[in-house]
C-alpha cells in the first residue's frame, strides 16, 4: 500500500489495483488532473484505509485479491456516501457492469480503453453522472440492472468472504487469520454453503464463486503470479 500526500482542492483520488504497473499507469493518468492520494493491492485493505483516506474518487479493479472490488465497493457506499467509484477492469460483461450501476453514478471502464476513457469517466462521476464505456452500453442494460443483484439474496456477507477465499485457493487456517474467525466456524460456512447449493466437491465451489461474481477470470498474461512484470495498458 503506498500512501501519498495531498495539498490542492483538486479531487482526491485513491487506486486500488493489485497489479502494480496498472496501478502506476493509472497514477501517471490521474495525477495530472487530480491528486492521488494512495495505492492499495486488495479490497480488504481498502476497507480499511479508504475511511481513512477520504478520497472524492475511488479507482478500483473489480478482480482484487481477499475481496473483490465491487464487493469493496458495496460495503464502503454505506460509509462513505458521497465518495465516487470508477471501476478499472479487463471484464466487458454488460451484466457486470450493469450491477455496478447499484452504487448510483460509478463508471466502468476497461483497461485497454484507459488511456482515451478513464478521465471522462472520473469527470462524469465526480458531476453525478454515471459513465459506462461504449462497447457496453446497450438498450437492454436497465433491464439487466434490475436482475443483476438477485444472488446477494442467497448469501450472506459473511459466507460470500469465505466463499472468494477458499476459490482463491486459500487453506483454511489462513482464511480464518485473514477474516478473524475460528477454523471450525470456516468449515462450517463451507459445508452450509455447500450443502445448501448441493456442491459436491471444491472445483464446483469455484465455479459457484465464478457464477456468483465472487473471483473472476483474467485475460491470459494477468495471470502471472502477482508482483511479476505484465505488459501495462497506459
């Protein structure tokens, strides 16, 4: 996490990417315009800090380690009812972007469009109007608007945390350390979940991760270890 400091009535921006050099290019973007005043590497933290922070603007991937970003997103809009997000992904699902239009005016952009969209959308939210890019926008995205969200009803915050961790490949005894709770009350999550969506093994809870939204898949070459160099969008 890299803090870094404020001294204008700029907008004040805060980046969360686990991807460093996408973090970087986005800085290089922004910090023209407006003030970056942090980078995170995973939604957890950005729970923490974003609080604490107070940004105007909230630039974040939706695909973040421990929590995802739109996830992040939904828990903070209660606290920080006027900070704007912007989500910066490579997924261009119309239904994806559709949910984020629950958070009011957000805008989402994808990654190989950063360089000529990011701004416009940062410009549109921070004036209360939601930006979507071009290639998803669509006469029926109201209607996937209003269905998009009808899997928050079937779990509970709670499970949907143990739920990404355990997809991402975490053991157990680290999911717990990472959300404060006891092993046993990890496997118990598990096994409700489980038993509750009739899953008979752990690739077919990945899968219900990814059909929930919970863990995502990535273009090929995002899919080095995390921290290695990729090939930058900016």
């Amino acid at each position: 996490m890299l803090h870094l400091g404020s001294s204008t009535n700029r907008a004040r921006v805060l980046i969360a990417d686990d991807h460093s050099i996408v973090a970087e290019g986005v800085r290089t973007l922004v910090q023209e315009s407006h003030d970056v005043i942090g980078i995170i590497g995973d939604g957890r933290t950005l729970l923490t800090e974003a609080p604490r922070l107070k940004p105007d603007v909230i630039v974040l991937d939706i695909s973040m380690p421990l929590l995802n970003g739109l996830a992040a997103a939904e828990r903070l809009k209660p606290s920080l009812p006027t900070v704007k997000f912007v989500f910066l992904t490579m997924i261009d699902d119309c239904n994806l972007a559709a949910a984020t239009l629950s958070l009011g005016a957000v805008g989402y952009v994808l990654k190989h469009s950063a360089t000529s969209e990011l701004m416009k959308a940062i410009s549109e939210v921070l004036d209360g109007r939601p930006y979507i890019t071009p290639k998803l926008r669509g006469e029926n995205l109201a209607a996937e608007k209003a269905r998009t969200h009808q899997f928050t009803k079937e779990l509970s915050s709670r499970q949907k945390d143990v739920l990404q961790l355990l997809a991402e490949g975490r053991p157990m005894k680290e999911v717990a350390h990472i959300l404060k709770i006891s092993e046993k009350t990890v496997m118990f999550h598990k096994y409700h979940i489980m038993k509750s969506f009739s899953l008979k093994s752990n690739a077919e809870l990945v899968l219900f991760a990814l059909k929930h939204r919970l863990i995502f898949i990535e273009p090929a070459f995002l899919k080095a270890p995390r921290g290695e160099p990729r090939r930058s969008h900016f």
